[in-house]
C-alpha cells in the first residue's frame, strides 16, 4: 500500500508574515483570563525560576513584544507567547498586548513550534522533539511517520519535500538533513540518559555516554552531572575501559602460552602440575565453553 502524497506547507510567506505582526501589538490588549495555551506548544515545562525573572521584568517594563493569538470560543488561543502569558499572571496583569489573526489549526502549530525553536531554552529533547512535529506538520504527516519518512528523505533525490524542510528548518538557521543524522537519534538513547537530558544534558556529553558501554554510563553521568566538559568525559572513558583491554590482553597471553607445547614441556614437572591443578579448578562456564 502506497502512502498517500500530500503537498507540503509553504512556511514562508506565515512565517514572514508572523515576525512582522510580533513586532507592533497594533494597540490591541486582551484580559489574561480570556487567553489560553494553543495546541503546538513544545515546551513540556517551563522553568519556575526564568518565569519569575520574566515576572520581575515584566513589572518592571511592561511586555515588550505582544502574544499572537488567534480567536478560539468566547476567548483567544496563544500561538506565540505562551510564557510572557505566564509571567504576566505572576506579576498579576490584568492585560497583555496582542495581535489577533485568523490562523488554521496547522498554520498555528508551526508558528508556535518555530516561535519556541527560535529561543535557546528548550531542553535537547523536547528540541528533538518540536522538530519532529515540525517536520510532521511541514510534510502533513501523521506525527508517528515523521522519523521514518525523514529517513527515507535522506536517501532519495532532492523534490517537493526537501524544498519544504530546507524552508521550515532554514528559519531555524539549521540544515534538516544535519538534524536527521546528528540529533535525532537521541530519540535511541537509554532511558536514564534522556532524563538527564531533560534537566540540561548537552547534546555532545550525551552522545559521548551514549556510546560509552552500559556499565560505564552512570560513572560517567554523575562526571557530567558535576560539570565535566566532553573532552574529560572521553578521557574518563578511556580510563574506566583500559582494565578490561588489559584483563582481556592478559587472557589471550595466558592462552597462547597455554597452547605452546614446546613452553610447557621445558617446565619442571612441579610446575607442569601446577597448572594442571589451577586448571582443574577454572570456572564452570569456561570448562563448558571449551567442552562444546
């Protein structure tokens, strides 16, 4: 069964059209109460310390740049600026500045995702995660195909398709194919990883003890945890890794040695049944290894 094509959204003349509409409120005010969360918003938490600082500000000198908002029931849906909302009910405003437009469903989730993309607060994954929706969005993709078919976008000749991504992520300042092969495959990294994640792990220290042998990850998360860059993570794995490369080099020694009767027979017989005794009492597993 083929999938359906269908023609991917043109971002640029929404995306241009939205900066410049955030840039002015046009005069307009809407009461906090009457506003609500929209749909296409990334952000899974929003950070109880930066909020109240935006609060503070907010006090201080007003909100600078209006919510875009669209008409939703009796009252209004946040397409972008979701956390000056927030604030502004922390630092009890009665009033926000706005600009109200008329948006469809999808044209509304991908101002919000590149709206929270553009900022440099989102956490790895949530980032990872916002582009996928994007792509999901860009594509008109169930959200559950958008992984595959950028996998696929990757190994087929440039069409409709690419010219759509290259044009949603190029508002981000990235390449969509780079965040195919490099980010994206945090979404495989084990589950403590991606906790850590969550709270602030950098992408380049998660790749590194994501490649790192299960035993060592934890070590080498708690390293990280207390501020280590990636090169001291590498080096830390270097270290922890070297006993087992030594313990195995010893073992294969001990086996070549083991195997040459030309070294055994030169030994006095004392320590020819040394061995042999040593040997009667190696492990169950490995005598049933060699048995096979």
């Amino acid at each position: 069964m083929t999938r359906a094509k269908r023609k991917p959204l043109q971002l640029g003349e929404i995306l241009g059209a939205s900066a410049e509409l955030l840039k002015s409120s046009g005069g307009q005010t809407v009461a906090t109460t009457r506003l609500k969360p929209g749909q296409g918003q990334p952000r899974r938490e929003f950070d109880p310390a930066k909020l109240e600082e935006l609060a503070r500000s907010i006090q201080e000198k007003g909100i600078l740049q209006p919510l875009l908002v669209r008409p939703a029931g009796e009252g209004y849906e946040i397409v972008a600026g979701e956390r000056r909302w927030r604030a502004a009910q922390l630092a009890q405003l009665a009033e926000v500045p706005v600009v109200i437009r008329e948006l469809t469903d999808s044209e509304a989730r991908q101002i919000a995702l590149i709206e929270n993309l553009q900022r440099e607060d989102l956490n790895l994954l949530d980032e990872v995660d916002a582009k996928l929706a994007l792509v999901s969005e860009t594509l008109q993709l169930p959200a559950d195909q958008a992984k595959a078919r950028l996998m696929q976008l990757l190994r087929q000749s440039e069409g409709e398709e690419h010219l759509a991504l290259t044009q949603a992520f190029g508002s981000l300042g990235e390449n969509w194919s780079t965040f195919a092969r490099g980010k994206l495959r945090v979404l495989s990294w084990p589950a403590p990883i991606l906790a850590a994640v969550r709270t602030g792990l950098p992408f380049s220290l998660g790749a590194v003890i994501a490649g790192a042998p299960e035993e060592h990850q934890t070590a080498l998360l708690k390293l990280a945890d207390k501020g280590a860059s990636r090169t001291e993570l590498q080096a830390e794995l270097k270290r922890l890794s070297a006993p087992v490369k030594a313990r195995l080099s010893t073992s294969a020694q001990v086996g070549r040695l083991l195997t040459n009767h030309k070294w055994l027979g030169q030994l006095p017989q004392k320590d020819q049944n040394a061995i042999e005794s040593w040997l009667g009492k190696m492990p169950t597993a490995l005598k049933s290894a060699l048995e096979e």
